[in-house]
C-alpha cells in the first residue's frame, strides 16, 4: 500500500506459488483483500511460454518465445466481497489466454 501511495506501480503474482504443470494455479485471497484495501484499477496480464522456457531449479530461462497479454484494467466497488474480487481477476486472466 505504502508503494502506490507513493505513486508505484505494484505486480504482483496472485497464484502464490511455482506451478508444477505449467497451468494457472487458484488466486489466493490475498489479491482479493489487497485490491479491495487498495480502490485502485488491476490490470490483469497473462504470461505464456516461460514455463517451458524455465523450470524450477534452472538458474536461466532457455531461449523462445513468450506471450504477454495485457488487459483493460478492472476496479471494484468500495466493500465488495474479497472472495468475489479475486474470482473476478482469476477470470479476467483466463479470459486472455491466446487461444480465445
């Protein structure tokens, strides 16, 4: 919170933890709170291609090709549930998968 009341631009990776099969892990309630605490617009972005490119344990990323897709930023209502919050950014990022 103290980052973007200074004006930074926070990332933050909601899944909590390395997936073991390269698909998209639940969001942790964390992002849910955070958003909710912060009133402020997510953008949500979807990385593609790095888990092949890297492995757990690998010091460096093998050369190929990844897909970044960048979303329309989303901003909740002040009290809305959490929970729901952090369904809704989960969906937002499955929705721009490259294949749709």
């Amino acid at each position: 919170g103290e980052l973007v009341d200074r004006g930074y631009s926070v990332v933050v990776f909601p899944e909590g933890e390395y997936t073991k099969d390269g698909s998209i892990q639940p969001f942790q309630a964390g992002i849910g709170i955070l958003a909710n605490k912060l009133g402020i617009p997510i953008v949500p972005i979807r990385i593609e291609g790095l888990f092949i490119l890297k492995q757990k344990r690998q010091r460096y990323a093998r050369p190929g090709f990844v897909r970044v897709t960048v979303g329309k930023p989303v901003q909740f209502p002040p009290g809305t549930d959490p929970a729901a919050i952090t369904v809704a950014l989960r969906d937002a990022v499955l929705s721009l998968s490259s294949t749709s």
